[in-house]
C-alpha cells in the first residue's frame, strides 16, 4: 500500500517514524526555498536611493548638471549669480539667497557653530529672501562663503539641508509611489531645481500634472509609463522658465536611462547635460 503526503504525492511506505520525518522535513525545505525565489526578485532586490552607492551617484548626476562635473564634493564652496531671479545660488545643492534655503542652512550653521564667519550676514538673508538682492551680502558675502567650506561643520551641515529639503521627501515619495532608483532620482532632480512648495512649477505640481497621463505602480499603473508621463511634465515645466528652457538633463540623461530599461540605476551610466558628455564605471 502507497502512503499520500501532506502535498498529495505518492510516497513509498516507510516503517521508521525518524526517516519519514526527516522526508517531510526535507520536502518542506525544498518548498520554502521555491517560494523565497519567486517572492525575492520583486521585493528584497528593489533599487533604493538611500543605498550609500546609489546616493553618491545620484549626487554626482545632479551635479553633472548643476556644476559640469562629477566631483560633487568639490561644491561647498562653490556661489555666484546665475541670473535666474533667485539670487546666489551656492553650495553641493544650489542653495539660493532668494528662495529661503540658503537663509535656513546659514541658520542651522550659527546654531551648530555660534560666531562663524557667515553669521553676521543672517539679517541681510533674511531681508533679501524671496528676492534677486544682493544688498547687504556684498562685496564679501561669496569670499566668506568660501571660507566657510573649508570649515567640516558648514559641509556638514550643507548636506543635512541637503537631505531634509530635497534628497528625503523626494525619496520618500519616491517609494510610496512605487519607483525604484531611477525614479526617486528623477523626483530628487525636480526638487532640486523647482522646489516642493504650492506653484505651479513646483515638484508636486509636476507629479499632479503627471497623474492627469499616468498611474504609478503603487495604484497599478506601469513604472516605465509613468515615469515617462512624469518627465514630460518635467519637462513642460522647465519650458516655462526661460533659464532652464534647456531640458537636456532630462532629455540626454534620465529619459536615456528609462530608454534603456534601467530603472536600477546600474552602472555603467552614459549621459549628456548641455552637449557635455559624462560616465560613471
């Protein structure tokens, strides 16, 4: 007489208790393997942008098209003018005297290091916010800027802001939306050039634009279509403001990256910002 297991199969009956244990606990082993393979792939695998690797080349993307250059940590002391309304813009992120993010780090650089070299200039910050002003920051504003960056307290505290203004929420909505790398990159490049306020060029402004085309995969749409509605409205709403009418950072860098099926962000990465060709090995 064939015994049946607990799966249905036709086992050969075996009169030790011990050896017919030491079957089910093998078959058991074996399914539970199978099942962990088919779960794996699509959840413990997912590319995050909180992953350390993944965040410095976010970083040195984002810099590609706010610097010319990879070398990102290279940007703390970086300030000038660029004529777009917003004042200095300055340091690793373009932390801007006329949009509030630069009066916000400069404070939390006076809180973490009472009497630095930038101080004195918090009332001038606050006077000159929301505005392209330079006055009470000149003439030795960017001088004492620069010296501040040498200074690991000023760095640190530029990457701090960094994180809670536009690396965090942007990963954070990121991932509620269902994207993996790719996407919570290109929803960190839109924070960092139109900011997360309640204007119509703003980064949720741009995302509820993109829902009008789009589901993301989180309410069942397709993560390629998505993001590709996504970018499109990116893209009209750098068309909007003539100092970013150039849409090459989207255009020649992340829309390849989606072309090419590398939602992952795997290196090697190949891209273009403003005819400037770029590779991370």
């Amino acid at each position: 007489m064939r015994a049946l297991s607990r799966y249905g199969a036709p086992v050969a009956a075996d009169p030790s208790p011990e050896r017919t244990d030491m079957k089910t606990f093998a078959r058991l082993a074996a399914t539970l393997v199978c099942a962990t393979a088919l779960i794996t792939p699509a959840t413990a695998h997912a590319a995050d942008l909180n992953d350390p690797r993944l965040k410095d080349i976010a970083m040195q993307l984002v810099s590609s098209a706010e610097n010319s250059s990879l070398d990102w940590r290279a940007q703390f002391g970086y300030i000038e003018d660029i004529w777009d309304g917003r004042g200095y813009t300055a340091g690793i992120i373009g932390f801007c005297s006329g949009t509030g993010d630069m009066l916000d780090l400069v404070e939390l650089y006076k809180k973490r290091k009472p009497g630095n070299v930038l101080e004195k200039y918090l009332p001038a910050l606050r006077k000159v916010n929301g505005t392209p002003s330079h006055a009470g920051l000149d003439p030795n504003y960017t001088k004492d800027w620069k010296t501040a960056a040498k200074d690991s307290a000023f760095r640190a505290a530029q990457e701090s802001e960094r994180d809670r203004v536009y690396f965090n929420p942007a990963v954070k909505q990121a991932k509620s939306d269902g994207v993996r790398a790719l996407g919570q990159f290109a929803y960190y490049d839109a924070i960092v050039m139109h900011g997360n306020g309640g204007d119509r060029l703003s980064f949720s402004s741009i995302r509820k634009r993109a829902l009008g085309k789009a589901k993301p995969p989180s309410q069942g749409g397709n993560e390629t279509t998505w993001l590709n509605a996504f970018l499109d409205a990116r893209v009209w709403a750098m068309k909007q403001e003539p100092e970013h009418e150039d849409t090459s950072r989207v255009d020649t860098a992340q829309r390849v990256f989606l072309k090419n099926g590398n939602l992952d962000l795997k290196t090697p990465l190949r891209w273009k910002v403003y005819g400037d060709s770029y590779e991370i090995k």
